[in-house]
C-alpha cells in the first residue's frame, strides 16, 4: 500500500506526460471495445437471421437490397412480384421450402408482414398466449414486443402505409392480436405477423377470391431453401431469366458486406494498436524521465532501510497505475459509444444489441494491466540495479 502511494505521489508531480499515456491507452482500448461490440451483435444478427434461406425472389433491383429489406427488414423493398410466378417455384426439383412475404405497412414503426403458415418453422415460433393466426385481419407479435408496444391477446391495432413510423394516415382496418409467441432471438421479434389475405384485403384487394384466383394478386418477396447445393448453379439463372424476378443469393450478398466492414474494421484495428504502442511509449519514457529526476530521491530511500525490490514495486505500479486509469477510461467511453450505438440500431432499425458489461470489458482491464507492467517492466529492473552509492556519490 505505501509503494502504491508514493506512485500515485509521483505521477501527480508529471501530470501532462501521466496524463498523455492514460489518454493514448484510453483511447486505443475504447476503440478495440467499440469494434468487438459492432462486430460480435452485427454478426449475430445476420448469422441468425441468415439461417435457412438460401435464395430470395422479388422485384428486379439491387440484389443487395433485396436480401437487406427480406431476411433483416432494414432496407424497402425492391417492389412487387406477381404471386403466380412465385407459385410456379413450389413446384420446381430444387425448392424444399417457399415462404411468401408482403410488406408495405407499419405499426409504431414496427413492419406488418404478410406470411403463411410456413413462417413457424423458419423462425422457430412457439405460441405462449393465444393462437396463431388463422383469418384475415388476425396478427400475432413476440413476447418483446408485446411488452415494449403495451400489447395484449385480443386487443386491434391500425397499421399505416409505409415502414417507418410517422408515415401516412391509417387504413382504418384494424388487426386484431389473437397469439403472442415466445422470443426467438431473430428478426422476428421485431415484427407483426398475418395472412397474406389481410394485406390484400388492406390494400382493397377484397373482391377478389384470394383462395382461388392469382392471376391478379401479388406480394412483396419469397425466402427460399433448397433442397440440395446444385440449386445455387441452376435455380438462381432459371428464375433471373426466364420471369419477371430477380433471384438474390443471401450468402454471397452478405460476404460483399462482410468484406466492405472488414476493411473498416481493420483499419479500425490498427488505429487501435497504434495508440496502445504510443501509450506504451509514452509510459516508458514517463518512467525514465521521472527516474533521471528522482534517481537521487530512490537512492535515499535504499540508504533509509528500502530493499531493491521495494524500489522496483514503486517504478512498476506508477507504470500499472497509468495503464489502468487509462483502461477504466477506456472501457467508460466504450461503454458510452455502445450506448448509443445500441440506442442508434433500436431507434432505427428496431434491433436490440447488448452493450452489458461483462467478458470483453474485463479482458480490456487485464490488457492494460499487462501493458502497463510489460512498459515498466525496464525502468523498474534499472531502478532496482541501480547502486546506491555511485547515485549519492554523483548527486
């Protein structure tokens, strides 16, 4: 205790060079903090998310977009497609699975998609309160959202055109909530599910016999599986030039953007690990600064009883005092950068990412203890071989 207290003494008599380090070391980890959170919830969510569809069909447009706005809805959509071209896949060698999907509306921000019943195994949907959905104008939502939008089993929603709130006026045809289902960890938690027939009917497509006449009718997108890997190389080319769709690939969609973050992100790295090398530094030439100052000082002290290793504790908690200020300040600005990130992605896309401390933030701690004992580690074995009576003899 004495040692760390006559470190702290030291380090208050070279605020500017203390405070440079503790900044750097800052910084440096805050940055590393930031990256492991984008990183670890981004790719999370379009690993989960990704799971089980193999190719999406709909408007022709960008590829990209398509897969954004039908697997993670954060993107519009490309347009509509006619919905007998789409059933023309069920019937193709290489579909295992077809999941329709209609989008154009929203409740308090939160998208309306119009489904079958197929969407319960894709997402893995259990019911924990009422039914599913089995007539027009029915929905059912997840536990999240139930709580966050105040939403009981019975009770009507109005949706409104567009996805995003604030958009236009409602329809004025109320869903009624007949089911809540557990949450799934996907995107599905963030979204109102019903039948594709209460979408028609919303859009005034009522008069026609949706059980029975396609010919008219139409939905937004289709998520697709296949049924074995040579569909990548046949289906995909079937449907881009023989109809009125565009078929995107998720996978390969989503490397383009895995290789587009992975740039930033390590650039983001060794910006990262240039500021831990300057704090260091900076912690270096601190520490032997402060012993060509207080060389004279140490010696006094080994004159009055200290040992060598006593000396060699205080040089090297100045060095670990620096470096975890410098962590503590790290891990509070990550923690303030997750915060809004966090508060950013719920705002905007509706996705919840966790910004808890725990695992990553402790591993930040112990790296700048490291650090600081790995940069002191020197000026503390020169302190500690330093001869006491050449230094007073000099002094």
């Amino acid at each position: 205790m004495k040692n760390i207290l006559l470190a702290l003494n030291n380090l208050r008599d070279t605020p500017a060079r203390s405070l440079i380090s503790i900044l750097l070391m800052a910084f440096g980890l805050g940055m590393i903090g930031v990256m492991r959170f984008f990183s670890k919830n981004v790719e999370a969510q379009f690993t989960s998310n990704l799971r089980g569809v193999d190719m999406i069909v709909g408007a022709k447009g960008s590829p990209l977009q398509l897969v954004l706005c039908g697997i993670y809805h954060i993107d519009a959509p490309t347009g509509n497609i006619p919905l007998r071209e789409v059933e023309s896949l069920r019937t193709n060698q290489w579909v295992k699975e077809l999941i329709p999907l209609s989008l154009g509306d929203n409740y308090m921000g939160y998208r309306i998609v119009g489904t079958d019943s197929s969407i319960y195994s894709h997402y893995g949907i259990e019911m924990v309160k009422g039914r599913p959905f089995r007539k027009p104008m029915q929905a059912i939502i997840s536990e999240r959202l139930a709580r966050e939008l105040g939403i009981s089993v019975g009770q009507k929603i109005e949706g409104t055109h567009g996805l995003t709130a604030g958009g236009e006026e409602s329809h004025h045809h109320p869903y009624k909530i007949t089911g809540i289902f557990k949450n799934t960890g996907t995107v599905a938690d963030q979204l109102i599910f019903t039948s594709l027939e209460s979408v028609w009917e919303v859009h005034h497509d009522h008069g026609h016999d949706h059980s029975n006449e396609h010919e008219d009718l139409e939905i937004t997108l289709a998520l697709i599986k296949f049924t074995g890997p040579m569909a990548n190389f046949t289906l995909p080319r079937l449907v881009n030039q023989n109809s009125s769709m565009q078929a995107a690939l998720p996978s390969i969609e989503i490397n383009r953007v895995f290789n587009l973050l992975g740039i930033g992100m390590e650039v983001i790295r060794w910006i990262a690990i240039v500021l831990i090398v300057l704090s260091v530094a900076g912690i270096v030439f601190a520490l032997f600064q402060s012993l060509s100052g207080r060389m004279h000082e140490l010696s006094l002290l080994r004159a009055l009883g200290y040992r060598p290793f006593g000396i060699f504790s205080i040089v090297l908690s100045e060095g670990l005092l620096i470096s975890l200020l410098g962590g503590i300040i790290g891990v509070l600005l990550s923690k303030t950068a997750q915060y809004f990130l966090a508060s950013f992605a719920a705002g905007t896309f509706k996705y919840r990412f966790d910004y808890e401390f725990g695992v990553d933030d402790i591993a930040l701690l112990l790296v700048s203890a490291a650090t600081g004992i790995i940069a002191s580690l020197f000026p503390a074995i020169r302190a500690y071989s330093k001869s006491v009576v050449v230094t007073i003899q000099k002094a």
